[in-house]
C-alpha cells in the first residue's frame, strides 16, 4: 500500500495521507475512518451504463454514512 501511494505523496506532498490495511467490512471501516477526516475519496468505476451514475455498494455506504465530505473519482 505504501508503495503503492509513494508516486502521490511526491507528487502532493502537503497532503496528509494515512494508509492502512484492515479486515471486515471496507464501507464500514471507511465510514468510522471518516469521523476525524477533512476528506473521503472513493472510486467508482466508469460503466457504459444508458442511465445514471452507478456506484458500488461500498461507495454507497460512504456517501451516506460518513461524517466527512466525500469525494467520488471514477476511473477504468
């Protein structure tokens, strides 16, 4: 994970990041990440779909859970 998010800390490095790798349920851990963060960004993958935007179930969660503005980036 670390490694994963090195290129971003080097490109944006006043931007706090905090990584961490848990087990159970993501929306979950992510909606009580979200109590004391400035921040959420989720994904959501880009589907050819006739109507709507269509999120995940764990991307749902968040935008309706988190006490945190959420950010919804989508991406292939």
């Amino acid at each position: 994970l670390a490694e994963a998010l090195r290129p971003w800390r080097g490109k944006f490095p006043s931007v706090e990041v905090t990584e961490q790798a848990v087990i159970g349920v993501a929306a979950q851990h992510l909606v009580e990440a979200a109590s004391d963060a400035s921040l959420v960004v989720v994904g959501r993958r880009n589907r050819r779909a006739p109507v709507g935007m269509h999120i995940g179930p764990v991307t749902h969660a968040v935008l309706h859970h988190a006490a945190a503005p959420v950010a919804v980036v989508p991406h292939d």
